[in-house]
C-alpha cells in the first residue's frame, strides 16, 4: 500500500526546502542562534527507537514466529482425521492475523518495496481459479505457488481452505477437507513461513536481499540523516512517514474496508466485498488494524511496559490535542468491536441488518473523525517542530 503526501505535508516540504542555505560566498560576522520563540521542541530520538525496535520489529518478528506455527499446524493435517487438528490449524492461522493486521498501521519500507503486502494479503480470493488448481494440480510444491497470482496465495486462501465459504456457519468438518485442500494449504503455508521470513529479515538484517551492502531497514528508520541514507533525511520524514501511516490504515478500514460491503443502503450492501469473511475474523481484523494505530500512539503493544510513541511528540505541542486523539483511538476500536452486538454477529450479516447497519454507522462516524484529528490537527504538528 502506498499513501500520498496530503497537501499539508507538501506544504511542509516546501518550507522546509525554504529554510535551506543559499550556497552564496557571505563573509558578513555570523549571528549567535537564539532559541525559536514559537513552535515546540521535542527530542525523537528515544521515541524513533522504541518504535523501530519495540513496536514494529517485534511486531514483524512475532509474525514470521507465528508463520513457523501456522506452517507446522497444517502439516499436521496431512493425514489427520482429528477435528482437533483443524481446529488447532484455523487458530494458528487467526494467531498470524494478529500481527499483520496491527502492522497495517506502518505499511511502509519493505513490506511495500518487496510486495509481500499483496503475497500474503491479496482480496478478494478468486475462488474459481483457486478450484482451477485444486482440479488440475498433480500437486503442490512452495516455489511453483509463490510464480501463481497472489489472488490464489497467501491468507485468504488459506482462510477458504480452513473454513469454508464462511456463508452459513466458519466452521468445517476435517472430513470435509480433500487430500488436495490438505497439499495447497501446507505448501501455501510453507510460502507464507517463507515470506514472513524474509519481511523480519528486511527489517532485522538486510532491507534488500539483492544487495550485500544494504542496512537492515530498522538501521535506516533510527538512522535518518546519515550519509548513507537514502531513504529518511531526517527526523521530522521518519515522523511524517509514521503519521501517514495511521492516518492510511484508519482511512482504509473506515472507507474501504467497512465501507465498501456497507454499501448506501441495505439494498446495495455486498457480502463478497468483506475481507476475512470466510472465518468470521473480520471484525477482530478492522479492531487489530486500529490496535495498530494505537501501537504507534502509545508506543508499545497493550499492556506492555510505557515507553515513547507519538502520543509523547504530540504531547510535547499540546497536552490537550494527546489526550483526545488517545480517547478518540479508543474509541474507534470499542465501536468496531460493537458492531457485533449482544448476538456476535459476524460482519458479513451485520450489513445484511437494520441494527447491525446502525452499529456499523456508529464505527464509521468514529473512524472518520480520528482521521480528521489526525490530518487536520495531528500531521501539521511537524511544521510547528523545531526540530
């Protein structure tokens, strides 16, 4: 996914740009800096690296863990008639859901420059191709899938295999699941191990498997400035790049993730246009992208011990602004979660429902105006920054 640079932020570019020096052979007596009399100054070097290495590493490294335990979960199925098992395979795949939903919320660096996004994430599935293989495939092996189209890889079609059709009911008889349902979905797992891999790989080691010479990416987001790199020039681009980052995820759920099935009425909602629809999953994913966001916020996964996030550089310009965009995250998740309402109804069928689309309403009027604190209050924050 790629986001564009709203007209603020190339607002602040242009200033920026401004700022620069004028190359010019000026010999006049240089002035003694005085302290900026407007803005507010903010150290970010504490919170660049407990987000790099707290929040985004640990949660990609979380991620290629729970791919190992998602590969080994359908491995098990191979020959298994034990309902268990595929019990215990759908919640390891739920398990590596986590993660990379709550990355969404900084969708940047490799993930995008890899296209592992559209490997792992590709919707909607398309199920006719994805019964084409099941039909005409002698077998399965993991390099022959990762040269398929990612629309029959990665998630989702291991969702579909796992559960189902997912219209009435997320559950499956392991009975039900064919030798061939069983050989795509390990090797589709054994792809997925294989990508999650090289994504924490990216970040922890080398950011560009083609090049011996290159920093891992958690080195150039800490790093901004450096002579070698090429990618953030500064503080104030790695916070910009962070910003945008929850401002894209909080826009895709609210207009492209809720929206889109939602329809303008309930005569124009479509089922098929809801992710993780197969599972059930697809509230905890919208909550999970949100939780993302929150991640970044607070700087650190919930319940974990405090540390800097963004909430500390918007603190640092207004007290007041920090608390409300806090409140207002939260806010955000417990209305996605309430969509479900006392029935746990899945998303799916809550668009279908006349009280369902009005829960559903509530958590797009709040996602909508997260957005706007976030564009119109919080991302203008960098042009006041002396930093």
């Amino acid at each position: 996914m790629r986001f564009n640079y709203t007209a603020i932020s190339l607002a602040l570019v242009a200033t920026l740009s401004a700022c620069g020096g004028s190359g010019s052979d000026d010999t006049s007596t240089p002035t003694t800096p005085t302290t900026p009399t407007t803005g507010f100054s903010f150290v970010a070097t504490e919170m660049i690296t407990n987000l790099t290495d707290d929040v985004i590493v640990a949660g990609y490294a979380d991620l290629a863990a729970k791919g190992d335990a998602l590969l080994l979960a359908t491995q098990t199925l191979l020959t298994s008639t034990v309902q268990a098992d595929l019990v215990a395979a759908q919640n390891a795949w739920k398990s590596a859901r986590q993660p990379w939903e709550q990355g969404e919320s900084h969708i940047f660096g490799p993930v995008d420059s890899l296209s592992i996004d559209p490997h792992l994430d590709s919707w909607p599935l398309n199920t006719t191709d994805l019964q084409t293989q099941l039909a005409n495939s002698n077998g399965f092996d993991a390099d022959t899938i990762k040269g398929w189209n990612d629309d029959v890889q990665g998630f989702h079609t291991m969702e579909y295999l796992l559960f189902g059709d997912g219209v009435n009911s997320n559950t499956k008889l392991i009975a039900d699941l064919s030798t061939k349902e069983r050989e795509y979905l390990i090797a589709l797992a054994e792809v997925f191990r294989d990508y999650t891999a090289q994504l924490d790989d990216a970040w922890q080691v080398s950011h560009n498997p083609q090049d011996a010479n290159a920093k891992p990416y958690a080195e150039l987001l800490k790093t901004p400035g450096d002579a070698t790199n090429t990618i953030y020039s500064s503080q104030l681009a790695v916070i910009e790049e962070l910003i945008n980052g929850m401002i894209g995820i909080v826009d895709e759920v609210g207009n492209g993730k809720i929206a889109d099935p939602f329809g303008e009425s309930l005569t124009t909602a479509d089922t098929s246009k809801v992710e993780s629809q197969y599972s059930w999953n697809s509230l905890t994913d919208f909550s999970n992208n949100i939780i993302g966001v929150r991640n970044v916020y607070q700087g650190e996964f919930t319940g974990g011990a405090d540390k800097q996030g963004l909430i500390d550089f918007v603190t640092a310009a207004d007290a007041t602004l920090a608390t409300r965009v806090a409140s207002e995250i939260d806010d955000a998740i417990l209305k996605i979660q309430a969509i479900s309402g006392s029935t746990s109804m899945p998303f799916r069928q809550a668009i279908l429902d006349a009280d369902g689309r009005a829960r559903t309403q509530v958590a797009v009027d709040a996602l909508t105006k997260l957005q706007t604190t976030l564009q119109s209050d919080v991302l203008p924050l960098l042009s006041d920054w002396n930093s």
